[in-house]
C-alpha cells in the first residue's frame, strides 16, 4: 500500500490518477472530507499537525509519497511524519525536495535541507525527487497575462529549466511501483533552460497576442508580492532575492533524470501551454 500525502495538490493528483489508472493500491491522505471523492481511491482523512491521524493513515503502509506546501511548519511536519513513519515500518519514503536545498539556504531550500538531513539519518529507505521550479507556478500569473498582456519576475536574463508538475508525478510513480533500490536523489527538470524573455515569446506565439516579462529589481518584485499576494514582508523579500539567486543560471542545465526515470523525455513549456492555454486567455467581457 502507498500512502499519498499532498493527494489533492499540484503534484499528488497527478501521482493519484496514475497509480489508481495502473490499479496500485493507494491511499489519499486528505485534510477535509470534501476531498474524498476527489482522491478517486482509498482515503485516510487528516492533518498533519495531528499526529494521530498521520499515524492511522500509515497503518498497513510500506510506502510513503512525502510532500507538503511550503511554510514555516514544513520541517517539524514531515521530519514527525518521517519519525511516525519508521515507527510504522514503512519500507521506503520518496520525498519531494527543491534543487540546491541546503540547510543553510532561504525559505523552502533550507526547509528542504533539514528534512532532507533528518531523512538520511532516519534508517527507513528514501528516494529523494529535486525539481526545480514548476511550470504550473505561471498559472499564478495568469490574471496578469490575461489581463495586462505580462508578467513580473526578478530573474535579468537567467535561464530556468521549468519542471512540469506532471512529469514529478511520473517519476514520483515509476520509484514508488519499482523494486526498492539504492538511496538516489534526482534533480528534475525541462528539457531546456529558457529566460523569462523566450517564455514571454512562448506565450505570444501560444496566445497570438504579445505578452510581455517585465524585469524588476528586488525590492520592487517583492513590494508586488506584498501588494498583490499578501505575503509577509520578510517572506517576500527572501522569494525575491531568490529570483536574483536563479538569475545567475544555477536552474539552468537540464538534466537527464525524468527520462531515465520514466523512459520518455519531459514535457516542454510549450507542451504545458498548450495544455493550459485557456487560462492565460481574456476572460469575457
């Protein structure tokens, strides 16, 4: 039995459909009872700042799928459910991780870090997935793409090898429904690492309409990211300076690891907008 956790997220009901479509046995951990029937299969209901519902979701598992959102609780919830797990006896845990996750780094990457260290020291058999940034973060975008014909970023002219979500699935699929092996970590990746500039040009060809990136400096991307998404100002002004980390290239290089995985190569951004189109398009009216 694998136990999904993060089952009705970007990445996890994705995962879901493809492990109940090849008939896996699964289960959903969900936090309302609303989302039952989304997960489509078996469903442990829970939170995992309840301790006992992580528990009782592990019961007859030997395989964990491990991702949470992002947020300063995510280290003490999945290093507890690590532990919980182990106690559980849970034969592998396969982790969703960020590239460069470092104890030492900002927001999610130091998160990831520590967990990642406190997995590694755990004893239960761990596969850790890296993926850079998703493809899907643009759909975030898409009220000002749609609307205002751009869209912001603090990147200059760094290239990123967008992730689609999808394809984190796939692999997260192919690890948890193979023979437990060695304890690897893979980076994931698109297949080509784009500026925000030929993303721009992407969306223009994709929507027959310009669309614009609009470069800003730090502090004002993170003002935006307080005005218009209401982040803490301290939170807002550590995503932004991770832009300025990106712009240096480091998500640059693709890397071979969905394909070796899966045995098909990662879908390309214009595969993800042409499968998202309508939501970058005008609303009526």
């Amino acid at each position: 039995m694998i136990l999904v956790t993060g089952a009705t997220g970007t990445i996890g009901r994705h995962l879901l459909r493809q492990l109940v479509d090849a008939g896996t046995p699964v289960r959903a951990f969900v936090r309302n009872p609303g989302q039952r029937e989304a997960s489509g299969c078996e469903f442990a209901e829970g939170d995992f700042d309840r301790p006992d519902s992580v528990a009782a979701a592990l019961a007859g598992v030997d395989r964990l799928f491990l991702n949470t959102s992002a947020s300063p609780s995510l280290v003490r919830q999945q290093t507890d459910a690590i532990d919980a797990a182990r106690v559980a006896g849970v034969r592998q845990i396969v982790k969703v991780s960020v590239q460069d996750a470092s104890p030492t780094a900002g927001l999610a990457r130091g998160w990831h870090g520590q967990i990642e260290e406190h997995l590694k020291r755990s004893g239960v058999p761990w596969a850790v997935l890296k993926p850079n940034s998703y493809m899907q973060n643009f759909l975030a975008d898409a009220p000002d793409i749609a609307d205002g014909g751009q869209f912001f970023g603090a990147y200059r002219d760094g290239a990123i090898a967008y992730v689609d979500c999808r394809d984190i699935a796939g692999c997260a699929a192919a690890l948890l429904t193979r023979p437990i092996g060695d304890e690897q970590t893979f980076v994931l990746t698109g297949p080509e690492g784009l500026t925000h500039e030929d993303i721009a040009a992407r969306f223009t060809v994709a929507l027959d309409r310009r669309i614009r990136y609009v470069d800003l400096t730090p502090e004002d991307m993170a003002g935006r990211l307080i005005n218009r998404y209401g982040l803490p100002a301290a939170v807002a002004m550590e995503a932004s300076e991770t832009m300025v980390y990106l712009a240096s290239g480091a998500w640059s290089a693709p890397t071979t690891a969905i394909a070796d995985l899966t045995g098909r190569e990662p879908r390309a951004f214009q595969d993800f907008l042409a499968d998202h189109l309508d939501a970058f398009r005008p609303g009526p009216g």
